[in-house]
C-alpha cells in the first residue's frame, strides 16, 4: 500500500512528526482541559487531533462545522454523532428521554441519523449542546468533542457562540477541541476579549514540519516498502513542496507510485518530471484562479513567487508598478480572503507551492502586467 496518504484524516502508521503537538493535546485532554487548533488549511490539524484521541480512552465525538447552514444542522450532527455512541436495550425509547422539550425523529440503520423539525430548532440547539455531558455520565468515560473547521460556526448567528459557551463551560466530564484554518476568524474568537470563548482552551498552532524530520519519515516509508530515494531526490521535494505537510504528501504519494511500478527507486530527475506532471495536470485549475485575479493580486503572486518579503518599500512598490501600499494591502487582503496566499509568521506566501511554480514556469510577469 501507498504509504503517503493525502486529502484525507490519516492513521498513526502515514502520519508524519508532530511529535511534540500529539503529546500536548493528550495531556491537555487528559487533564481536562479544552484545545484550539489552528493553520493554514491542509497542515495535517484534523489528523493530528485524531491520532491524539486515537491513543487515549475517551469517546470521540467529531462534528465537521464545514457547510454548515444553520442551528437545526449543528443541532442534528451533535445529536447524531452522540446517539451512535449511546448504549441502550431499548435504543429509541432511551435516546427520546435524553430530550425534554423537542421531539426528534431517530433514524435506524446502517447509518443513525437524528433529525428535528423546523420550529424545534432554538430549543433543539440548546438540548444538543448538552448531550456531550449526559453521554459521559452514562458511560463514566471522558467524551472529547471536536469541532472541525470551526470558525464556520459564527455565520448560524449572533447567539450561537454565547448559547455553546454557556453549556461547555459547566461540562465537568467533556473536553472541547476546536479546529480551524481561518487563523484571523479564530484568534477573534478565543484572544478577543469581547468573544463569549475568550480564553476557553489551550492554543496549538501548527507550522510546517521541519525539514530534518520530513526527511527522516520519508525515507523510511520509501525504503520499508522497498524503494530506494537518494537523500538529493528528498531534499529537492522538500524545497519544491517547502515541507508543506499537504504538498509533501501529495508529490511523494506520486513519486511512490512511479516508481513501484517502475525501477523501484527515486532520485533527482523523477522528482523533476513527476513535478512537471503535476502542474500540468492543475493547469486549468491554476487558469481559472488566475483569471479570477485583479491586476494588482496578479503582481503581487508574481512577486511572492519570485521570493519577494518587503511588500511595502518604496523599491517594491517601483518595481511592480503599484502608485501606493495601499493597492498592495488591499490585493493582499484579497488574496487571503480566497486563501490564495497565507500569512506564516510575519511573512506572506502562495498556499499551494506548485501553484507557486506554476506562476514562474510560464512567465506569466511578463504577460500581464
């Protein structure tokens, strides 16, 4: 089996480092304290936290915030979510008595499924928010609720993050993990001492993996499985990807699969060609992102793609043909809006390094400015 796994939450076997993250977040839940988790979308957040509850005796309840509608919605993933872990003879009947002003309708099969109707949604939000709490009780086992992606949360209206707090923080037996990949909407959230979560957990943010311990793990998958990689092929994939867990993943998933079918081993030129495939294969992907781009975004992805860092000097603004800063934050802005480009620390870079090589590869400065 391929062992770099991409797009999707992954085991502890294809999961690279985070050593030091996997052992904050089991001490925080074991010590009962809440967590939020926040980068970039596609830094590995949601396999990290997974592995973490993986290794501890907790029930796990994950609702994905990401799509999300409205309360009712939110109200039927929780109650979902807690009913498939509910133990009971007689399921219905017992699940039912879990509520005391809302009717749900419980679904059995293969899949549980909780529903409740439109007028219910107020009071179905507010009993949800409970069910976490109820469930430990029952079981006499921690329960670790995790919300993935959310920040979505806010959009379902101005009382939903009041009415979550007013719940969790008088929930003894549960610890709250919250994930998100907007880190702006996030610290607003939990650092705004005007937000009802101000405060409410232990902070994780996550970087890039560092280079020397990509290196190591990907070695060791390459060569457990029987391919041979020379250490030139790892360090050219680790500058071209710039140890974006996502990326990283994703062009060695490439370079593995080539390789099993071919020589059984990879070096500097396969990196190269499996490279060009890549954007080639995203090509029209990475048109219709630069077709929707203004003028000034365009520079700037230029510049950010030529390694530029001082967005603001007099020189950079010459050099690019901006008249003041002020067209480049607002380009910027843009920019992160889409999650075209991150903010990693104090400086601004593409979010998708092939994208990044795409922009230099065909000269595009030369044709649109």
């Amino acid at each position: 089996m391929n062992p770099f796994i991409y797009g999707k939450i992954v085991g502890k076997d294809c999961f690279a480092n985070r050593r030091k993250e996997l052992e904050f977040i089991k001490n925080a839940i074991l010590s009962g304290q809440n967590v939020i988790v926040y980068s970039p979308r596609r830094y590995g957040k949601s396999s990290l936290v997974y592995n973490a509850i993986q290794e501890l005796d907790v029930i796990p309840i994950w609702i994905d915030c990401y799509g999300l509608i409205s309360k009712r919605e939110l109200a039927e993933k929780m109650a979902t979510e807690v009913v498939k872990r509910w133990k009971a003879k007689r399921m219905i009947e017992s699940v039912k008595e879990l509520f005391r002003s809302v009717k749900p309708k419980i679904r059995l099969g293969e899949e549980i499924e909780v529903e409740f109707s439109f007028e219910e949604e107020d009071k179905a939000f507010e009993e949800s928010l409970e069910l976490p709490q109820k469930l430990a009780k029952r079981s006499k086992r921690r329960v670790v609720v995790v919300f993935d992606e959310f920040q979505e949360v806010v959009q379902l209206g101005n009382d939903v993050l009041p009415k979550m707090r007013s719940a969790f923080q008088k929930h003894s037996e549960v610890c709250y993990i919250f994930v998100g990949s907007k880190r702006g909407m996030m610290e607003k959230i939990f650092r705004s001492a005007l937000s009802p979560f101000y405060n409410f957990g232990m902070h994780v943010i996550l970087n890039k993996i560092p280079k020397e311990d990509f290196k190591d793990f990907i070695k060791e998958k390459f060569e457990s499985s029987g391919i041979g990689i020379d250490d030139d092929a790892i360090d050219k994939i680790l500058d071209i990807t710039e140890c974006h867990p996502y990326y990283t993943q994703m062009l060695c998933h490439k370079l593995w699969f080539y390789s099993f079918i071919g020589d059984k081993k990879v070096d500097s030129d396969d990196v190269d060609r499996i490279v060009e495939e890549i954007i080639k294969e995203e090509e029209d992907v990475y048109m219709t992102i630069w077709d929707d781009l203004t003028l000034t975004q365009r520079k700037v992805l230029v510049a950010l793609s030529k390694g530029e860092t001082d967005l603001y000097s007099v020189e950079f603004l010459q050099k690019y043909g901006f008249k003041r800063t002020s067209n480049v934050q607002v380009a910027i802005k843009g920019l992160l809006k889409k999650e075209i480009i991150n903010k990693v620390r104090d400086r601004y870079e593409i979010s998708d390094p092939f994208f990044k090589l795409w922009i230099n590869h065909i000269n595009l400065f030369k044709h649109s400015m």
